[in-house]
C-alpha cells in the first residue's frame, strides 16, 4: 500500500515542479546541483561561461555541490558543463509524524522522581532542526531561537510555510527539543537553529536535506535533527552517506526511523545510517480507548487515525458493517460504522460514515496487523479509529450478529509499549540493526505556529533523543558523537511485550532512552549491538570485538551468561573480570553456526552481560544465507532538470544483480503494456540512467514493475509513475 501512497506523493512532487516551471520562465530561482570534481572549480567555469547565472554557495563538506541562481533558460545552459551531476529530482522526502501541556518530557526527565532530577539543560549547545522550517516567533522558542537557513527558498529566513500548504512539523520538533515557555522541552536551555529542506506540504528532495545537513555542519551544529525520511533501506543512498560524513565531522545527527511498520526491513534513508542515532517509537503514559464486550472477554484497542478527533464514546452502541465505503449506507444513524482498509481513501471513508450520521468509524487492516492511518486534518468531527485485521473481521461477524449492542468503550493506561507505526529494520546491505533506541512518540503534545498540538509518529520520538543528546553533550563537552551514541545505548532500557518477551532488536534496538544513566553512565561498551552480518558455509565462524569501559569510582566485576541454548549456534562469550575505576577492556564475542541446522533468514536475540549492580541486555544479530529483503527499492523516473529531451532514473540494489528490467503496465487493468528498459550484471547501490524521451513511449501514468534476477531465482516489486510531464 505504500507504493499507492508514494504515487500521490510523487505525482504532487511532479505537479508542483511543472507548476514552478511555468511560473520562472521570466522569473530567477536557485537550484542545488551535484558536481563531479572539486564544485570550486566549476564555480569558476560556470562564472568564467556562464556570466548570466549567480553562483550562490559553493557545497564541499557533506555534499559536492552548488547552489545557483538564474533565469530557467539560463540555468538549462548548464547542461553543457560536464561536471554536473543532475539532481535527485523525484525521490520525495516527507516529514515522520501521522499526524494538558507535553507529558513525554516530564515522563522522561523524573523516571521515578516527582521531579526534574537532572541538573543539565543544555545550556550551550546548538541544536539544528533540518525540517519545515520553525515558527520562531513562537513565545515558547523565540528565546532560543539563534538562526538558520532556508535552502528549499534560499536565504536566511527558515520560517515555517505559513500559507500555502502550511507546515507545522520543524516547530513541533524544536519545541520538543528546546521548548522554554509555557511548555518545556527536553533541553529548554540548547540553542536552536532551523535548516528548512521541506518546503509546502513537508517536502523536499535528496538535495535539499543534504544541503541543509551541510548548512548545519558549517555553522558548526554539536547536534542536528532529521525527522524526515524516505523508503530507500539502504546505508549508501546518499542522505545515509551525507549523515555519516557529517557524524564523522563532529556533529551528532538524530533521526527518525520512519513510520511503515510493523514489517522489517521499513527504516529508509537517511535513518538506515551506520553512524545516526536512528529512534523508534514508544508510548508515554497514554489513554487509550478499547471497544469491550464482557460476555465474549473481548477487548479490542483502538488506533486513533491522526487528524481525527478523539474517541470520547462512553456508552454502549451497535456496530454496522459498511463495506470498503464505496456504497450508501442505510441505517447507520447513531451507530458505529466499521469497514475494511482499502480501495477509498480513509477521508472519504469517514465522510462518508460521518453523513450517514454514524457516531464514529472502525477501519480494519486488509493484511495481518495494526497500522496507522491519516485524515484530513479539520475536515471530520466524528472520530475515526484503525484496529487490526483479525479484530475487525471478529468486528464484522459481531455487526451482523444482532448482539453488538453489548459493545462498549473502557479506557485503560499504557506504558512504555512499542508503537505499531514504528519502522523496523534491518538494513539491507550490511545487515545491521536499526532503529537503536526507542523514546516517546505517540500523543505528544508541543508547540505548532499558533499555539500547541498533538502530533505522534518517530518524528516526535527524535527530538527526544537530540534533547536528551544535548544534555549529554552540557554534561561532557569533550565527548564525540559516537561516545553520546554509546553512553545513550549502553543505558538503555529493554522493553517487553504484553506477554512479558523482549521486542526483538530490530523492533527497538538498545529499548527506551534512560536519561539519568546516560547521561552519567556507569559502564559503556562499544559497539552495543552485535551485528554478525551473513553467514553461509563458508563463513560459519565471526568474531566481534567490544570495548567496555568502567566509569564508576570503584571497581567493577563483569560476567557474560550464555543465551537460551539454540540448535546450530554456539558461542564463545568472555570469562569474567573486573575493571578497576576509568579502566577499559577489549573482550571478544564468537559465533560459530551450523547451516544444517538453521533456517534461512534472520536470526536475533539477547547476550546478557552483568555486574554486581545491574544487567545489561546486548542485542545480535546475524542472517543465515538470505531473506525476504526487498531487492529493490526507491525507483524514481522524470525530466532531467537541465535537459527537457531527456528522462532521468534511479533506484537502489542492496545486492548485486544479474538482470534487471522494468516494464510497464496499465495502472487500472494492470495489463503488460511495454519495456522501459532492461540492464545486465549491474552492481549493488544507487543505480543511475537517463532515457531519451522517444524511448519513453506514449505518455500517461503507469505501474512501473521492476524485476531482478539472480540465477534462477525471480524478485518483483511495483512503484506508479508519471510520465506526463514532457514538453
């Protein structure tokens, strides 16, 4: 479902570009280019030949680029120049959020205190928000609001988009982060810049987040947040490695994992990172509504789709079956309307329940499991929920049994549960574990131009996590940005499901951020995930180095306990031995395996390490030959910026590929129509290519359906596309 969804994202991407299109021809605007070869260098060429157009930054820290200004048919003159590298100009960026004062900071900050226990506030350190822009005039961030940029418009105002397809998603994030007013943030003392990469709407391109991740480096950030992302699970694409070189620099980035869970394999670029601190969701204290019926010992909890207004039920209503909302519906006054995910869109749904005078609306899964869903925002007043698909067709049944009168609502308090919305990893590629830490991220409350909202989704769980970095960073000025990332890890704390079982590492990596021990850790060790990677026969045996150091005053005895005993592995784990105060150690974790005995796939769980005083949960994993990762991802098709003849492609191989070839079908019949193109023995990574427009054949939009082969075994997935937009 979320390639449907990336379709409307991509044709609205598309839409606007043709739009602006039309409106430059007279006008000057920048754009951000890639070069190959020192962008310094070419801004002299492109000075010394191109006289017309405005050179207006040169790029050569995180990104190689430059940023230009021009009349469009200057700028499509510098199609000449060699050395330009066309723009990812499709591939869409989108902000990480669904859509009483803020009860996560506090949830965090006193743990079992009745107050603030951490003497830290931030006070010195620059945090930058690489998002929509934030509403500086904000009561509660105009205090510590200190600059920016704003390289979607470019110029020195990062103001949130106020009127047309407004935005409120930077302030909300800074306001968690630094909020010093009626709310309090996490740091309510760090100095906030904001970098707006996500223009109206909240979004932006490759380009532009990179630019702005190069903005932030340069105006010497400690901290910067990215609560954006997109769908590409891959370590090299190139906001993952622009976010690398920046942690390498100095700078601690934050990200959110993103928002497709529960699947694995969902955490996209620039989250999918080796050296971010990647962040999961979890649920602070929270309310929740849960449809009951005693007799049957049913209790079914209710997702409230963002942009709705809240479940208040407290009586006892019917239910009545609605169908996918493609029909009238009879007799739905006073009642509640379930129907099933898919087909009409989940606004029209509610509309549709809403004048029919239903009371509210249940939308079931159509696939095994929750998911969250979005609403127009305003455009409902009745409240419109998501349960999963086994609880809607019991749902179902229950509608058209006659007894769903005996349904009724409760409310219950949860805690420290894993968000259903939260993207899961592995990443492709090199097989590592991500998200790494979970922090608050559903119902949280902060400030949004205007006033204050409540918006969830691992957008609003980041922010948690640069605050709390930036108390760290008060507390240890001299620490770098992997010694943040490795005291917020080493101290965190693994959470369990409702049935008492640890989530698995790639659903929470180290679990929820402890902000009193990370900031004063006791132990640390590095890496805190064992990652092993692939095994095969021939590589039955890896070896993990670890680095454990001893912060405390006195000293510390450290022991290993072997895992649950499981067919096919065997582990080598270090003997104990104790560490004097500011001492390290570098022990080695083994693992051998039996291929024979194991299934293919991914395989993870828990080495518990401890000392005198406390345990420690240390999170592995490793992939047994291959796995039902995606093959592909991320393909993105449209007019070369510089070139109206040409169409320019990319998209991402995690692995080497044989043959890969993409053909198109109708998106309504799904009838084979033609081949767009096919490439043998390509190489793993970005995969860049341009087709002259007389190869693209008749116009229209399509399901573009790429297929990759290795050996005999065939991989297939489906992205729609858009080539309408041509001269």
């Amino acid at each position: 479902m979320r390639y449907f969804f990336l379709l409307i994202l991509l044709c609205f991407s598309l839409t606007m570009l043709a739009a602006f299109d039309q409106q430059e021809d007279e006008e000057e605007v920048t754009r951000i280019i890639e070069v190959d070869g020192d962008p310094h260098l070419i801004k002299r060429e492109i000075e010394r030949d191109l006289p017309r157009l405005e050179v207006m930054t040169v790029y050569d820290t995180v990104f190689n680029g430059i940023a230009i200004k021009g009349k469009l048919e200057h700028l499509t003159k510098l199609s000449k120049i060699e050395a330009i590298v066309n723009q990812h100009p499709v591939q869409t960026y989108r902000t990480t959020s669904n859509d009483n004062m803020n009860q996560s900071v506090p949830f965090l900050l006193q743990g079992k205190h009745e107050q603030r226990n951490i003497p830290f506030t931030g006070k010195g350190v620059k945090v930058g928000v690489i998002d929509t822009g934030i509403d500086y005039t904000h009561p509660d961030l105009s205090g510590n609001y200190k600059g920016g940029f704003d390289v979607f418009d470019f110029d020195d105002d990062p103001m949130e988009t106020l009127e047309e397809n407004p935005t409120i998603h930077g302030t909300h994030v800074a306001g968690v982060i630094a909020a010093n007013g009626k709310m309090k943030g996490i740091a309510p003392d760090a100095e906030i810049y904001g970098y707006r990469a996500l223009g109206p709407g909240g979004f932006g391109t490759s380009v532009h987040v990179i630019a702005a991740i190069e903005e932030a480096v340069k105006d010497d950030m400690d901290i910067i947040n990215l609560s954006l992302g997109n769908d590409v699970n891959g370590p090299d694409w190139p906001t993952s490695v622009a976010v690398d070189k920046a942690a390498a620099l100095g700078t601690i980035v934050v990200v959110a994992a993103g928002n497709t869970g529960p699947d694995d394999w969902t955490v996209g670029s620039p989250a999918t990172a080796a050296k971010a601190i990647t962040v999961g969701a979890s649920t602070p204290p929270v309310k929740i509504p849960v449809l009951t019926d005693r007799f049957a010992g049913k209790a079914i909890p209710l997702i409230p789709m963002m942009g709705s207004n809240k479940w208040k039920l407290d009586k006892r209503y019917q239910l009545m079956y609605g169908g996918v909302g493609d029909k009238p519906l009879k007799n739905a006054r006073g009642k509640i309307v379930i129907m099933k995910r898919g087909k009409i869109p989940f606004t029209e749904k509610a509309e549709l329940a809403e004048k029919s005078g239903a009371i509210a609306l249940i939308v079931y899964n159509n696939e095994v499991g929750e998911f969250q869903g979005t609403i127009d925002d305003g455009s409902i007043g009745i409240p419109v929920v998501a349960v999963s698909k086994e609880d809607g067709e019991w749902l179902k049944q229950k509608s058209k049994s006659g007894n769903s009168e005996w349904l009724e609502t409760e409310y219950i308090d949860i805690v420290d549960s894993l968000a259903p919305f939260s993207s899961r990893g592995p990443v492709t590629a090199n097989w590592t574990i991500k998200p790494d830490i979970l922090a608050p991220g559903v119902a949280i409350n902060s400030t949004v131009p205007g006033g204050y909202q409540e918006l969830q989704g691992t957008s609003m769980a980041s922010p948690h996590i640069a605050g709390v970095a930036a108390l760290i960073k008060e507390a240890h000025p001299d620490w770098t940005p992997k010694d943040i990332k490795t005291a917020m890890l080493s101290t965190a704390t693994p959470l369990k499901d409702k049935d008492g079982h640890l989530y698995a590492p790639t659903e929470q990596g180290m679990g929820k951020v402890n902000v009193e021990a990370a900031v004063q850790p006791a132990l640390q060790f590095n890496p805190s995930q064992l990652n092993f990677g692939r095994f095969n026969n021939s590589f039955p045996k890896k070896k993990i180095m670890v680095k454990i150091k001893n912060n405390e005053k006195s000293s510390q005895k450290v022991h290993f306990s072997l895992p649950k005993k499981k067919q096919g592995l065997r582990w080598e784990l270090p003997k104990a031995f104790t560490l004097a105060p500011n001492q390290s150690k570098r022990v080695e974790i083994g693992l051998h395996v039996t291929p024979a005995f194991l299934e293919k796939g991914l395989h993870q769980g828990w080495i518990r390490m401890g000392t005198p005083d406390q345990t420690f949960d240390l999170p592995y994993l490793f992939m047994m030959e291959t796995s039902d990762y995606p093959r592909a991802m991320g393909f993105e098709i449209a007019t070369s910026t510089f070139d109206s003849t040409t169409y320019e492609y990319q998209f991402y191989l995690p692995e080497d590929a044989e043959k890969v070839k993409v053909d198109l079908y109708n998106p309504d019949t799904l009838v084979y129509e033609r081949k767009l193109f096919e490439l043998t023995n390509q190489q793993k990574g970005v995969v860049e290519g341009k087709l002259a427009r007389r190869d693209l054949g008749e116009k229209g939009r399509y399901i573009a359906v790429i297929t990759i082969q290795n050996e005999s075994r065939h991989y297939s997935y489906g992205v729609p596309i858009d080539i309408n937009e041509f001269p």
